[in-house]
C-alpha cells in the first residue's frame, strides 16, 4: 500500500453558500432484534444448498505483515496465536516502506524477524523487493535483490516467492509525504527492472517464483496507460511473472456507505473478469490471478459511515469479497493489513497491548474454521439481501456455509442440503440484521450455527452460538480496555451539535424559486433581494462538471452534462444546484417539500434531487452551515427521480419530492427544513453498463418552487 492523497469531491459554491455534496444513501448496522417465533418472527426462507457439483477450492486467504515498524509501534509482535488461528496461506512482506526502506529499512534483522513470524502463523513469505531506496537509503540494484535472495538461502529460510516493487503505476505520483517520485516511470522502466532483478534473483535460487506487478489500480482496460499498465506490462514482461497481481481498495473512507459496500461484491466481480480477460488477451492466461492487497477503503477514517473500516459493515464485505474470490478461483486474497491505529482501521486486529480483534478479523476466522476445501455452487432460494458461500468440510462428512444478511431486518432460512443419499434435516435459522453467520450441517443431521453482529462488536466479543429457530441473546455493551467495543462504531465523529441551528433563519417569502433568471460571470441567478438564489456545478474526481444556462422565459435551469468511461469507483455523480444567497438559513417548515417541472432527457442516467440543509453541509463552506466533519463527509439527503423524470410529459411535467422523502445524509440522515441552504440535481452514471456507465443527459428543470 501506498500514502495516497485523497482524492477530491469538494463542490464549487458561491457567494459563501454551503456547497452541498450529494453521497450515496447510507444506512447505519442496526443491532440483532429479539428472537422469532409463531407468529411473532418473518417466515423462513427455504433455500437448496447443492452437493452434486463440487470444484477443489484453489483460492486462499492471506494477510499483508503491517505494520512492523518501530518508529510505527510495532503492532504486530504479540497479534502470533490471532493470525495463526486464520490459517493464512501467505504472508505478503511489502507495502511503501518495505519498496522505500522508510522510515524503516527492512534490513537482514527485520528479516529474521518476518520469518520468525511466518513460521508462528503458519503463512509462506511473499517477500518484496525494492526499486525505490534500498536498505541504506541509496537506489536499488539488481544486485540488492540478489542480495535478498541469497540472505534466505544463507539463512535456510527457504523463501519460496518474491516480488519485485510496491503499486509502480503510482510511482509518480506527486504530492506524497516523503516520496521519492519517479516522474515519467513507464510500464516499460519497469519491466526492464523487472528482467534485471529476476535474472539475478534466479542466478542464486533458480527455484523461487516472482509474484507481480502489484498494481495499485491501472488494470481498467481500454483506457492506455492512463488506466491500463497491466497490459504492456505482460506484453513486454509477463514471462518473468509465475504470478499475476494487483491490488484492489474500491472506496474513499467517505464513501464507504453500507448500501455503497453492500453493491461492491458485483463490481469486484467485474474487475476480476476483466482482468482475468487481460491475462488471456496477453498471453498469460495459464497464470494464477491474486489480490495481494485488498480492503474496503485506502485511507484515514474521519466520520465512521456504514462500511468504513472496522465496522461490521466492513465486516460483511470482506465476507463477500472472500467468498467472491474463492468462486472466481484466485490464487489468494491479502487483507491490508494486520494491525493499525484505529483511525485507519484497515487492520483485521486493533493496537497493542490489547490487540482487540476488529469484524473484519471474524468475516476471515469463519471462513478459517468453516469453509472447506471442496466448493459448492451459489446455493439456490437466497432472498434479497442475504449472500452465501458453501462447501464441503475435509472429511466430507458435512456441509458448510458462510452467510451475509445485509438486510436491517432479520432473516429466517430453512437451510436444505440436496445431492446426498439420505438428505440430512433441514434446519431452520434466524440470522441477525446486518450480520454474519456460519452454519455447519452434518450428514448424520446435525447442525451448529454462529452469527458476528452489531451486539458481538459492542461487546468486543467472538461469534455467537445460536440455535435453531432464535436469534441470539444481546450482548451486553462494554469493550475492551474501554474502548466501547471493538473496532469503529458507525456515526463516531459524525454528530453535529443540534442543540440550536448553525445558523440565524428567515421564513420563505416566496415559494418559487427560479423566477427572473439571468445568465451572471458565476452561473445563472434567480430572484431577488431576500429571494435570491444563484447556481454552481461539481462533479467526481476525473469528471467534467455539467454545464448550466438559463432558460428563455427566465424559470428555469439547462443543465447537460454525462460520464465518458474510465470512470473510477466512488467518483461516478456529477449535478448542477441552487443556493440560497442570504446569509441567513431559509425556514420551510410550513412546506411539504420541493417541485420542478422537468423536460428534456437523462440518457441512460440517474438523476436524484437532494436538499441541503445546514447541519449537512461543511462548515468549510460558510458560516451557515453546521457539520464539523471533514467535507466530503458532509451531504444533503436525497430522493432518486429517475422513474418521475422518465415518465414526466408536456401535459404532466411536475415532479414532487416532499421533505419526508428524502434520506441518506451525512451526519444527519433527514432534512431540516427550519435550515435549507440549496437544493441539487444530481446524475450518476449507469453501473455495470457494458458501456463502462457512459450516459449523455440534456434537461430542464423549471418553476422550481416549495408546496
């Protein structure tokens, strides 16, 4: 992993608006309720677990040894007999520092101690090494990675696989903190210190394997080397390679919303298909494919959302993207990382001395303990919300299955093992809201369930048993060494003062709202004095914000804009607002909600209209606005229109979005209407087109008004 910079979504604002940034619908991890019965719980589910088809599992889990370094802390001496009991099969020894040697060289003692550490939880070292700064801070050489070698077969250590590089499609990058930037680095610079390093390397152990490129995210293809080195990488050195590699963080902490990592599972499939299809378009398909890092998020948490790291949200995307990639058949998948403070979160395991295992740590310990070495298909029946993954167990005595209940309800499963001679009982189980579960049924009719929930974490406790028919018994609250839990709590640092209003307010003087428009230097302005109202435009990362007119009569917006693929995960929105232009906050709370005539087309897009209000907007932004968080964490909630807009004709333009409506906002989910301070349009593009989500909106909205 490399030090990113975090990737922009602040949104242009005028006259010292609140900019309003319009998120993804979050939804908090709701806590198990109470057991069900007659009457009193949902219907089961019935769902057909298969045993007819069975493939050998040639995936493994594996976990990336982080953070080591003293000037760090150390957080990984003592986490020994935690990692051991999730069986990894590889320890991949890497990461900036390890490519840089800062702010600590991985010399020959921290050698010895990696391996030391491997051989206690029983994983294979995947060691890197270096092209940007060896261990005495000068540039590397072919001969420094010879040097690597021959210090493991010198020592008897018997390193089986190597890797050479951290992420080199980032190399020149700007802007790190202590980077030693390559500009102009090409795929073809590092192939060539690829065939240098490898033929050194093999010159002393002709016997070990080279694991790469391990890219950080330019494996989209179809998009040159701005978004595509994977592919003249094996073109011009993928016969050096016995292992293919890439690294995978789909989200931004801030855009880690449970709904947002919920949908992942779909993209990451895609991703992985794509890739596998470079492997074959280039000649390398025989290859293995591996994930050698991998979280939901890259960067720092702020504001806790739905999914962030160390939630159970995380929690259950790890699970799915485990369960994804074993059906995928990649040759490992390595969690970034094993141990880091908790406002990263990304490791499965909290800091010394307590060393608190985090949800992700359970997504991996049940499929340690409860998946097998023989794969089943997708059982059959599964309801909306819920993912599974079964197997065989290694005595082939008894079936095995992992579940995802991403629904804020329980769900009740007959659960059915089909295939077999004498078909084992049927049990049936009520798993938790927003929670994992692993379910064990033997052939002899025996069967064991546990769920990792919402309670579990509060409590810093394991998987509970649970049995048939029930839910498990509440936790009790408490934590580790009064932490309140282990890992993150959703909503921690996201709460705004709601004692009073960050803002003085004024009664809406006239519902409309675009009337008496007129092109300006900034946009388009509406109204006048205490009805003014002006424009602005924003857009994702590597977006072209849309563009904004005024419409012939003067009550109206033209707004165009659409997404041209690559488009990068988390950065596919771009809208068009309205703020208002007092200093004051505007008081709505005689109306029901906001209406627009709407004309025009979205062209394959997504529209939502979201209303900004001052506990949701970024205090960066004005002295109205009330939310203290960083501001990508700040959003309005909002209301999906795309069917309304799709159906709106001459006759019947009017679309009614009423505040009751809208959700999803960031830190507060509802709107205010004693505060509004805008209103927006906002597009997304179409996800999982086989266009790459390009769309080509071109709409009015006019008579915009509060009813």
């Amino acid at each position: 992993m490399q030090v990113r910079r975090r990737r922009s979504v602040a949104l242009a604002g005028l006259l010292s608006a609140a900019v309003i940034s319009l998120g993804c619908n979050e939804g908090g991890v709701a806590p198990p309720t109470g057991a069900g019965g007659a009457g009193g719980g949902p219907a089961p589910t019935a769902v057909t677990i298969s045993t007819t088809t069975r493939t050998p599992r040639t995936t493994t889990w594996s976990v990336n040894y982080w953070d080591w370094m003293p000037d760090f802390g150390d957080a990984v001496t003592g986490t020994e007999s935690l990692v051991a009991a999730l069986r990894p099969a590889y320890l991949r020894v890497g990461g900036y520092n390890n490519d840089a040697n800062t702010p600590n060289a991985f010399d020959d003692t921290q050698f010895d101690a990696m391996v030391t550490y491997a051989r206690a939880v029983g994983a294979e070292p995947i060691v890197q090494v270096p092209l940007l700064a060896d261990a005495a801070g000068n540039p590397p050489t072919a001969d420094t990675a010879a040097a690597m070698v021959q210090y493991g077969v010198t020592q008897g250590y018997g390193i089986k696989y190597f890797s050479i590089g951290n992420e080199p499609d980032i190399y020149d990058t700007p802007g790190q903190p202590s980077w030693p930037q390559v500009m102009g680095y090409t795929p073809e610079d590092y192939c060539a210190a690829v065939s240098a390093d490898v033929a050194a390397m093999k010159a002393v152990d002709p016997t070990i394997k080279i694991v790469g490129p391990d890219l950080a995210y330019k494996y989209q293809a179809g998009g040159g080397t701005a978004t595509d080195w994977l592919t003249p990488i094996l073109e011009t050195c993928g016969d050096q390679f016995d292992v293919i590699s890439i690294h995978r963080y789909p989200f931004e902490s801030m855009m880690a919303t449970l709904p947002a990592v919920e949908a992942d599972p779909v993209q990451f499939r895609q991703v992985m298909t794509s890739v596998l299809g470079i492997l074959q378009q280039t000649g390398q398909g025989d290859k293995p494919l591996a994930l050698t890092e991998m979280n939901v998020a890259y960067d720092a948490t702020a504001c806790v959302l739905g999914g962030s790291p160390g939630t159970v949200g995380s929690a259950l995307w790890m699970a799915d993207i485990l369960g994804s990639a074993i059906e995928l058949q990649l040759w490992t998948s390595a969690v970034w990382d094993i141990s880091d403070p908790d406002d990263w979160s990304l490791g499965l395991i909290g800091l010394p001395p307590g060393h608190v295992p985090r949800p992700e740590y359970y997504a991996y310990l049940f499929y340690a303990e409860h998946f097998g070495p023989t794969v089943l298909p997708t059982p059959a029946g599964l309801p909306s919300g819920v993912s599974a993954y079964s197997s065989r167990d290694a005595g082939d005595d008894a079936t095995e299955i992992v579940l995802v209940n991403w629904n804020p309800k329980p769900v009740a499963l007959t659960l059915q093992v089909a295939g077999l001679k004498v078909p084992p009982a049927a049990p049936t189980y009520l798993f938790p809201a927003t929670s994992l579960a692993a379910v064990e049924i033997t052939d002899t009719s025996k069967s064991t369930a546990w769920v990792y929930g919402e309670d579990q974490r509060r409590a810093a406790a394991g998987p509970q048993l649970i049995a048939q028919g029930t839910a498990p018994a509440a936790s009790p609250d408490g934590g580790a060494a009064g932490s309140g839990g282990a890992g993150q709590a959703v909503g921690h640092n996201c709460s705004v003062d709601g004692a009073a209003p960050a803002c003085p307010t004024t009664p809406v003087v006239s519902q409309v709202i675009t009337t008496g428009g007129k092109a300006a230097t900034s946009g388009v302005m509406f109204g006048t004095g205490l009805n003014a109202w002006g424009s602005y435009t924003y857009a994702g990362s590597g977006q072209t914000a849309p563009t904004v007119g005024v419409t012939s009569d003067g009550n109206g917006l033209q707004i165009a804009g659409g997404f041209v693929p690559p488009i990068a995960a988390g950065n596919d929105y771009q809208g068009a607002g309205l703020f208002y232009g007092s200093s004051e906050c505007l008081d709505a709370t005689g109306m029901t909600g906001v209406e627009f005539d709407f004309s025009g087309t979205l062209g394959g897009c997504a529209l939502a209209l979201g209303i900004g209000f001052s506990g949701d907007s970024s205090t960066t932004d004005g002295t109205r606005a009330g939310c203290t968080a960083p501001a990508g964490m700040c959003y309005p909630p909002s209301a999906d229109v795309t069917a309304a807009a799709g159906s709106a004709t001459a006759a019947s333009p009017t679309i009614e979005v009423p505040f009751a409506s809208l959700g999803g906002g960031s830190p507060i989910s509802t709107v205010d209407p004693s505060t509004i301070v805008g209103v927006q349009w906002q597009l997304t593009s179409p996800s999982g087109a086989p266009d790459g989500g390009a769309c080509s909106a071109s709409f009015t909205v006019s008579n915009v008004k509060f009813y």
